[in-house]
C-alpha cells in the first residue's frame, strides 16, 4: 500500500465520520469504530488526525493582520463537521490539554 492510498483512505474516513457526527452526535463515532480501529488502531489516534487537519486549516490562514477569532470562525464554517467532532470529543484524553476547543459559535 502507498502512502498515497493511506492519505485518501484518511481523508475519507475523516470527513465521513466528521459529517456523521456532526449529524448524530457522539453515537456516530461508536458505530465507526471499526474502521477508525483498522485504519488508526485507535479512537486517540484518530482524534489527533482530526485536531492536526483543523490545525492546519487555521494555520493556512492566520496572518498577521488578522484575529484569531475571525480566521477560527472562516475555518469553522469551512470545516463545521471537523469543529463539530473536536467539540463533541473535547474532554476526551486525546484532545484535553491541547490547544483550544474551536469555538461553537462562528458567526
């Protein structure tokens, strides 16, 4: 397997998990455990994946000039799935202790 075909299977799984549960909540995440076991070997692995992506997109778009706040709010209403799962997921251990929670709001 290329590390190609690994990076699209991610995207995927990411993204369709990210939308699952920014549909239905936390149960979303339980029902893909066993392609997020498969693919990451576990739920931590994948929440950092996801915490990475949205790091990323914030930090594409931070530039001087700019409030956190407002390029926080463009990322979230380009990656509201992505915001969704870091909101829900919060306080897991993965996720607790690192940067900031991506606000709720994004207006």
């Amino acid at each position: 397997m290329s590390g190609w075909e690994q990076t699209h299977r991610r995207y995927q799984l990411v993204y369709g998990v990210a939308d699952d549960v920014a549909r239905r909540g936390q149960v979303a995440l339980e029902e893909w455990q066993p392609e997020i076991e498969a693919e990451y070997g576990s739920t931590d692995a994948f929440l950092l994946d996801v915490r990475r992506r949205w790091d990323l997109a914030m930090a594409a778009r931070i530039e001087d000039d700019r409030r956190l706040a407002d390029v926080e709010a463009e990322v979230g209403r380009a990656n509201a799935a992505l915001r969704a799962v870091l909101v829900r997921f919060a306080d897991h251990p993965a996720l607790a202790g690192r940067s900031r929670t991506p606000a709720i709001s994004i207006a």
